[in-house]
C-alpha cells in the first residue's frame, strides 16, 4: 500500500487476514482506557490458539501449549510491525502493544518500551469481540477463550465497535470447577471491576511454582471452557 491510497476497514481487515489474524476489531479510546497510549483509537486483533494444543490440559500446560503461546506471541507481535509500518506508511501515528510474556498473571504491569503495560483485554471487550469469563480469561465470541490478543493504537479514524461491559458466560462454570487452584469466584465479569472479584491471582502463581515446567502459563481454564471445547474436534485455520 501507498501514502495514496485511502487507509480503511477493508485495508486493515486485508493486511491482518494477509497476516494470519484471525479476528480483529476497533475500540474508541475517548474517553482514555486504563494505562492506554494517548491517541483516540485501539485496533485489536486475535489469532485462534490451536485446538490440538488443548488436548490434555488437565493437571497442568503441556509442553504442546507452551510451544503454540509463543508461536502464536511472535505471530502477533509480526502482525502488529506490519500494520504499524501500514498507518505510518498512510501519514498516522502508531503505536504497538506486544503480545504478553509467558506470565499469565504478572505482579505488576509491565512497561519496557514496547507497551506490554495495557491490558489487551480492556480493548478487545471495549471492541465488541468479547468479554471476560468467571477465571478472568478474555473470552472471544466466536473462539471462546482459545486465542491471545494483542492491540495497536493509532490517531487513524476507524469506525468503533459497540463495547461488551458484561459477562455472558450464564451459569457456566466449566472453567471455575476445572482450576485445580480454586482460582475463580464464579462471578459475572462487569466492565471496570477489579481482577480481584474474579480471579485470585496469588493462588494461581502459588499453584504453578509446583509444576513440572518452569512457566506462569497453565492453560487449563482455557481447555475446559465449552466454546473452546467445541473447537477441539475443528481444525484451526
């Protein structure tokens, strides 16, 4: 693409699918989002994590998951350059959010210039393409809570989805039975509540020092949810 051309939704959507994107949205940020960059629009996108990679989460992540959490990491970080050099080649700012560490439930937020500080989930939800289940997982409309996210800012006028600010898991607690931590409080996720009231983080990270893999990435809620379940026996894309 060109300066020339004009930057659209069918660009984007263009240059994400060329990237493997999976889905992808766009999140007003006027009013500013908790810890976002200071331009108006978040563009975020997801990839599908791959359902053979689930298979046998039971006790504790396999070496299979943790292997599909980084492909699917750096396929987003490459994803978001490339859409990046896309704005600034049209004249726009940009500013790219990096797909997380392994660290599923970080102490602190994280801020070493790549903008691993902003929470992917507050822009995906505010896009419309989810909302947060009961163990605080992101939770993808079409994907169930099977993906990773990663977000782009930008002062590129795009059309903003209609934000989800609540859970619509129902009484489903797959993913609350299936942590053998007793992470999740099996409650109705609303938009601006404390991880706290949903999740216990400590409890999580406790849990982990004790498996066989040096990781902070289990995986075992996101095997467990039914929306992921049912993508089990479909192969990705």
């Amino acid at each position: 693409m060109t300066a020339g051309n004009t930057l659209d939704r069918h660009v984007v959507g263009h240059l994400l699918a060329a990237m493997g994107i999976d889905a992808w949205g766009v999140a007003a940020n006027v009013p500013r989002l908790p810890r976002a960059a200071e331009l108006p629009t978040a563009i975020s996108f997801m990839v599908r994590i791959a359902p053979e990679s689930l298979r046998g989460l039971v006790t504790g992540p396999t070496r299979a998951y943790l292997e599909e959490y980084h492909r699917l990491n750096l396929a987003l970080d490459a994803g978001a350059g490339a859409l990046v050099e896309e704005l600034e080649a049209h004249g726009h700012h940009a500013l790219p959010v990096r797909s997380t560490s392994d660290k599923a439930v970080p102490d602190e937020p994280e801020d070493d210039g790549l903008g691993t500080w902003f929470s992917h989930k507050t822009a995906a939800t505010q896009a419309g393409l989810g909302w947060i289940g009961k163990t605080a997982l992101f939770v993808s409309a079409e994907f169930g809570p099977a993906v990773r996210l990663a977000t782009v800012f930008t002062e590129a006028e795009l059309p903003a989805g209609e934000p989800i600010t609540s859970g619509r898991c129902g009484t489903c607690r797959a993913c609350v039975d299936a942590c053998p931590a007793g992470c999740g409080r099996n409650v109705t996720w609303q938009a601006g509540m404390p991880r706290d009231q949903l999740f216990d983080a400590a409890a999580c990270r406790a849990r982990m020092k004790g498996q066989a893999l040096t990781t902070d990435v289990c995986g075992i809620c996101v095997a467990a949810c039914p929306l992921a379940r049912e993508l089990q026996a479909t192969p990705a894309k």
